[in-house]
C-alpha cells in the first residue's frame, strides 16, 4: 500500500505532446509507472513512444482505464484542464504546472472537495511512491524504498531530504510535494491523514517554509491524530519580513508566519526540527532504527 499513486494507478498526462509533458511523462513510464495515455485537444490518433493521444480524459478514461491525470498544461488553460479532469471521473488529479491564479484556484479547491478528488499542487513536484509510482518530476533515482512518509511544500528540499535518508540506509514510502503556492489541492493535514492511514508508513517527515500557518495546524494534527513518529524541518530562517521567497505561498509579516515561528509550534508540541536537511534525515532516522 502507498499513498496517492501506487501500482494500481493508471495515469493520463494532460499535454503530453508539450515537450515537458513529454520529457516527464516518458520518465514516469520508464520508471514502471502505468502511463496510459495523453491528452492534447484536436491530436486524437496521435501516439508519443507508444503512448496513444486522445482528444480528451473522458476518451482515456472510457478506453484506457485512466484513474489519475498529471497536468502539465500552461497556466491559462490548466484549470480548464483541472476541471476536465474532474468531470471525466478521475479520482486523482496531480498539477504540476506553475503560475496558476490563486482566486482560480480557490474556486478550483471548493470544486474538486464536493466530488471527492484527491488533488496535488499546483506548482509541485508530483508524488513519488518508490518501486511501485512516480507521476511528476521528482528524480525518483535519488529515493529507495521504505517506511518514512515524506510531505513537503519545497521540491528541491524533498529531493535532498531524500537523499539524504537514502544515504543513511533509509527509504520512503511516499513523497509528496503539495506545492508552494498560496492555495494547493491538498494541505499538509491532508496528506498527515493519509500517511496515518498508511500501514506501509512507520514515521513521517514534513518540511515547511515561512509563509502561512499550515505547519502550526499540521503541528497541532501530528499531536492528536497522527499516532506516528514525525520531525520537520523549516526553510527560510534567514528571509527578511515582507519578502516573498520563491514560492507564491513564501510571505511573512511581522512574526506571523516566520521560521522561527513554526519551528516554534512544532516543539512546542513535542516535534522535533533540524536545523538543516542533514540534522532533519538523522532525526528522522532514530525511530526508523530502534
């Protein structure tokens, strides 16, 4: 059992004949992920490597079977797409592209919640499931197969967070990157549910970055609901007030939604923070070995 994507996924790439869904899309393949069509509006009867292109989800899902949709459609049409998507019955739809307006997104958020879809992004990395999925960009090379569950709203740290536990001798049971944008498909709490519900996942590692408060509410969650080992890990210490850092989402003001803060909250409910993603794997590495 995984989280989010697993051996039973069956995915539809929405812009696969672009040349980063294409790129993606074939590295998803390759890596055993069940890549079973594309999408891309007036190519129908098209095939990349194989891969046939239909007009439409609704085509992949009546023919192919397709359960989840990864977008990587350019930000003016990508609700659309996410909309498209959702219509056709998908159950999991994974955005990985970027620039998506946040008053769109919130109407995309209230829509997908009365249908019951799991969304992941926009402007993430994807999810990775080591030997069993990866639907996005994460190099799934760098991550081995295990029991720690990792969630996070920056790909490159998730990438190094990894890495690092892979050097330790230590392995994932998913990665998940929610995005870094103001309003994501899935929050972090949403994602804690999931990996609490997960048998194959014993311990949890989530990494945050300054901006917002949805590391104090998943603080709060890890201590009453998540029933399993966690430490974190904050980006963004030394980031000046009023400034938004790279991602959307990445915005402070006063103390409110600073590192220090967040750290902060997560001690204060028993979760410990690394100082750096070295210290953050060897934390996460005491439960996973005792």
């Amino acid at each position: 059992m995984a989280i989010v994507v697993d051996r039973e996924t069956r995915l539809v790439v929405q812009g696969l004949t672009g040349s980063e869904g294409r790129f993606h899309g074939l590295r998803n393949r390759a890596y055993g992920t069940r890549v079973v069509a594309g999408v891309t509006p007036g190519k129908g009867g098209q095939d990349v490597e194989g891969i046939p292109v239909l007009d439409s989800v609704a085509d992949a899902v009546a023919s192919e079977g397709a359960n989840t949709s990864m977008v990587f459609v350019r930000a003016p049409f990508a609700a659309d797409a996410i909309y498209e998507a959702v219509d056709a019955g998908i159950g999991t739809v994974i955005c990985i592209t970027e620039g998506i307006p946040a008053h769109e997104m919130l109407r995309i958020h209230s829509y997908i919640r009365t249908k019951g879809v799991t969304m992941i992004g926009p402007n993430c990395p994807g999810v990775l499931s080591p030997g069993k999925a990866n639907v996005g960009i994460i190099p799934a090379e760098i991550f081995s197969e295990g029991s720690i569950g990792l969630v996070s709203r920056s790909g490159t740290l998730t990438y190094q967070i990894g890495h690092e536990l892979t050097q330790l001798g230590l392995g994932n049971s998913s990665i998940v990157g929610i995005g870094g944008d103001p309003i994501v498909g899935s929050s972090f709490i949403d994602v804690l549910e999931k990996f609490r519900d997960d048998p194959e996942t014993a311990s949890v590692v989530l990494v945050g970055e300054i901006g917002g408060d949805e590391e104090e509410k998943a603080a709060a969650f890890i201590e009453s609901e998540l029933g399993k080992p966690a430490v974190a890990y904050i980006a963004g210490f030394t980031a000046p007030p009023g400034k938004t850092m790279g991602h959307a989402g990445a915005i402070i003001s006063g103390s409110a939604g600073t590192a220090q803060a967040k750290k902060d909250a997560l001690e204060a409910r028993g979760i410990r923070v690394g100082t750096t993603p070295t210290e953050t794997a060897q934390l996460a590495a005491e439960p996973a070995r005792s």
